[in-house]
C-alpha cells in the first residue's frame, strides 16, 4: 500500500483491496484519508470500523456515471440504487443519496434507517420474501417509489392491504411494484451457471409450470395486472455476488427482456423498468480485480439493447443495485494485536496465530463462507522476516478466524496496530455481540479528521437489553 497504484486517480482502483486514501508514510504508519492510525485508535478505540467518505462517494459517482453514460448511448436511462444491507447508517444513506443513488432496504429496520438519512421514500425500494404486514405498512407510509414482490401470495397480501388502509380511510396511491423473478442465471466469481428450476427462496420462476402451463412470474404479473390496488413498474433480477464477469448479468438480461415481451404480446402491457440486482465484485487480496463499473456498464447495457432489438420491444429504463462494490473497499477494520502464538504444524512449518481484540462477531464472513482478506500491520514499519501468520478473533470457537493466511513481519507482537482490507460491506451490518463483545463503532475518515457515524456499543447497551426477571 506503499505507493498509490495506477488507477487510484480514477477513484477506483484495480488490484488493490483498500481504499483510495490508504497510505503508508515515510515513518512507516498508514494514514487513512490523512488520519493516522494511532490517531485513529487513541480517538475511537479498537477494534473499529474505519470509512473512507471520499473513495465511498467516488464508487458511488463512478457506478452511477457508468450506468447513465451507458444507457444513454443506447437512448434509455439508468438508476443506480445502492444496497443498503451492505452497510446502512444514516451517513452512508445520506452520502449515496447526495452522489445521485437511490437506496434499496431489504427490511423495516433498514427503511427506517434510510429515511432518517434523509432519503425520500420515492428514492428508496423495499425488498424481501418474507415481509411483515408492519413493513408493508411502513412502505406504504413512506411512499416508497418501489416494493419488490417476491410471491404469489404476497401479491394478493400487499393489494389487500392497500385496499384495507383505503376502507380504513388512509388515503393510499396504488402501490408500485416490481416482480422479482428467478432466471436460472446464479453468477459468482469469474463462471455463470444456468438452471431452469432453482432450489431457493427468493423470487418467481421463468420455468413453466406443470404440463407446460403459465410459469410462477407470468401467474403472479398477471396478477398483479389483475389488482388495482398495484401498479406494475417491472421485472427484477438479481443473480449473486461478488461477481468478476459482467456475462452472468447479460444473461440474466436476455431472460428478463424476453419475459417482458412476451407479456407484452399477451396483455398489451410493456412494462417499462427492469432492474438487474447487485453483486459487483470487488478485490479483497491484493492481485485481485474489481469488476469495473465501466466496463459491466458498457457489456450489460449492449446486451440488453441487442436483446431488445432482437425482441423488437423498446429499451426499458435500467436500474442496479450494487452494495458491497460502493461500501467494501472504503471500509478497513482496524485492531489491536494481543497473543501471538508459534503452533508447530504436521508438516513441520509454523502458523503464527495472532490474535486479535475483535473477531467473528464483527467479521462472520470467514466463518460463514470461508471468505479470504488481506491483512497488514499498520502502525509501524518492520525489517524483519514474514512468518506465515492466521489472523485469529477472540471467541470461544476455533472457527474464529478473521484471515486464514497472509504474511506479516516475523516481530509481530501484542500492541500492534492491525488492518484488514475491505471490510466496508457485511462486516457491521451481519455484527453481531457474540460472547457479549460490544460491536465496534463505525468512524469516517475526511481530509485527516475522523467522527463517529455508528457509536461504539457497550456493556451497558447490552445489559440494558436484558431486563432480567424481576
Ligand atoms: C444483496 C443484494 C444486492 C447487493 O449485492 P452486492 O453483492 O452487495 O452488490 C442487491 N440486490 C439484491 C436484491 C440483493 O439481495
């Protein structure tokens, strides 16, 4: 992280997992945004999330400019929502919503978390295959510009109850939907598969029905066509994560475009939004490459306009939703080292287990899907050798494990100053207080000054949610 690498200036860098203002000094310690780490662990303590506001807006700027340059070479538009399960604070809301994204939640909480960053409900979607009456309700409320139904019987749930609040004299407009669909596409890495029947719960499958009759989509957008109560936006798709290759994507396009026309030719209705879900990937070791947002603009976009032309339908509007491609590489978690241990292996080399003060409660990724980070000590620098290091948590399970390898000098000794890159998505938002460790605080980094979005929680946060039984 010594130097910054060719493509830093475009705001988004290639090959390198942290963010654009991580800089290693003369003296050896890394600044972040010109905030340096010491500082950074005096102030706010460790563990702690730490975010690079201004490579943050950067992605977001560069995901939204990509999307309407590349629809608007192809005369359509583009709305770039941000997801929000990524990481949501009222900040980030607020910093995604001034670069022209709009927010897409996936619950109650996270709506209600978006609105008080300030962004209007018309800029806000409301996702999810299991969503309460209160949550329907709340997004109604807010009038947000969509709800992305994900069933048959949430069609009928959520017309019901627009149809309740009207007799209940709430005055409610009808509610404008997307219908997300099950493609067969799933995409992750650098492959694409594609299946006909999918074994998962979310959306409504493309495959025909038994004995070749209407597919679950096609039932549940006549359906909503059936229902006053809904007004039919478009189709949804979403096809993974951290994925490398934009062909999963015009893939997943082809199958929604020639669903929309084949509704059209049935019912006269050409709906006029499609949306193609998140999953942009980002590096997290060093070597590896994001998927540039230019690039998987330009592919997806041709795909869909050739689609179309191939269809004869006219262009929809495009929407996308990437999450952890704006948040991860802006976010770094920063630790301090305490037990370093030698554990002498079968094949005789040694693992250097260095245990850190935090762990899988605020990082589960590792744990969960095996996920790889990168790691550097950052408060100094060292001459001496690399060991063949494990960056452990401090939990009761030997699962625990934050990096699975990486190199770091041989000294690496309690009190040091840890880093782990790209943190920035799912790291605070899947947190949990496992052991009844306090989650870490979420701090910003601008122009050398930190502040606190997320404070960080304490022992007396969580005893006062355990109200005992007196
Ligand atoms: C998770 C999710 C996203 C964001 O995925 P990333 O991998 O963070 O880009 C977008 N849309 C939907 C529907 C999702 O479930």
């Amino acid at each position: 992280m010594t130097d910054a690498p060719a493509g830093h200036a475009a705001g988004v860098p290639a090959g390198v997992p942290w963010s654009t203002g991580v800089v290693r000094g003369a003296d050896g310690v890394v600044r972040v945004a010109g905030a340096d780490v010491h500082t950074l662990a005096a102030e706010h303590g460790t563990p702690a999330y730490v975010l690079d506001e201004a490579d943050l807006r950067a992605r977001a700027r560069a995901f939204r400019e990509a999307f309407e340059a590349a629809c608007a070479q192809v005369g359509t538009g583009a709305d770039v929502y941000y997801a929000g399960k990524a990481l949501l604070t009222r900040a980030v809301a607020r910093w995604v919503h001034e670069e022209g994204l709009r927010v897409d939640t996936a619950s109650g909480g996270e709506l209600a978390v978006a609105l008080a960053g300030g962004v209007p409900g018309a800029d806000i979607g409301l996702h999810g295959n299991n969503k309460s009456d209160a949550e329907l309700h709340a997004a109604l409320d807010a009038g947000v510009g969509r709800i992305i139904v994900d069933s048959l019987v949430e069609v009928d749930r959520l017309a019901d109850l627009v149809a309740a609040r009207r007799a209940a004299g709430t005055p409610t407009d009808a509610a404008p939907v997307m219908v997300r669909l099950t493609t067969g596409v799933h995409a992750g890495g650098h492959e694409f598969i594609a299946t006909a029947h999918e074994d998962q719960k979310f959306g409504l499958s493309l495959a025909a029905g038994p004995a070749g009759g209407d597919s679950p989509a096609v039932t549940a957008l006549l359906r909503v066509l059936e229902r006053p109560e809904l007004r039919l936006l478009g189709l949804h798709s979403h096809i993974g994560s951290q994925i490398l290759d934009p062909a999963g994507f015009a893939a997943a396009a082809e199958k929604v475009l020639a669903l929309r026309a084949a509704l059209a030719a049935r019912t006269g209705v050409l709906v006029d939004e499609v949306d193609l879900g998140g999953g942009y990937g980002i590096a997290y070791l060093p070597g590896e490459v994001a998927l540039d947002p230019d690039r998987a603009a330009k592919e997806v976009v041709h795909a869909v306009a050739d689609a179309c032309r191939a269809l004869g339908t006219p262009l929809p509007r495009l929407s996308v939703e990437p999450g952890r491609a704006i948040v991860g590489p802006a976010g770094l978690t920063l630790y301090t080292v305490g037990t370093v241990k030698p554990v002498r292996l079968d094949d005789g080399r040694v693992r250097t287990y260095v245990s850190v003060d935090g762990g899988m409660s605020d990082n589960i990724r590792p744990a969960l899907y095996g996920a790889r980070y990168h790691a550097e000590l950052v408060g100094r620098a060292s001459d001496a050798a690399p060991v063949l290091a494990r960056v452990v948590g401090k939990h009761c399970e030997s699962g625990d494990v934050v990096v699975h390898e990486v190199q770091l000098p041989g000294d690496v000794r309690a009190g040091d100053l840890l880093a782990v890159a790209a943190t920035g998505a799912y790291g605070r938002s899947m947190a949990s207080s496992y052991n009844l460790l306090p989650r870490p605080p979420v701090v910003a980094v601008r122009a050398g000054a930190s502040r606190v979005l997320v404070r960080r929680e304490t022992v007396a946060d969580l005893l006062a949610l355990d109200v005992g039984d007196a």
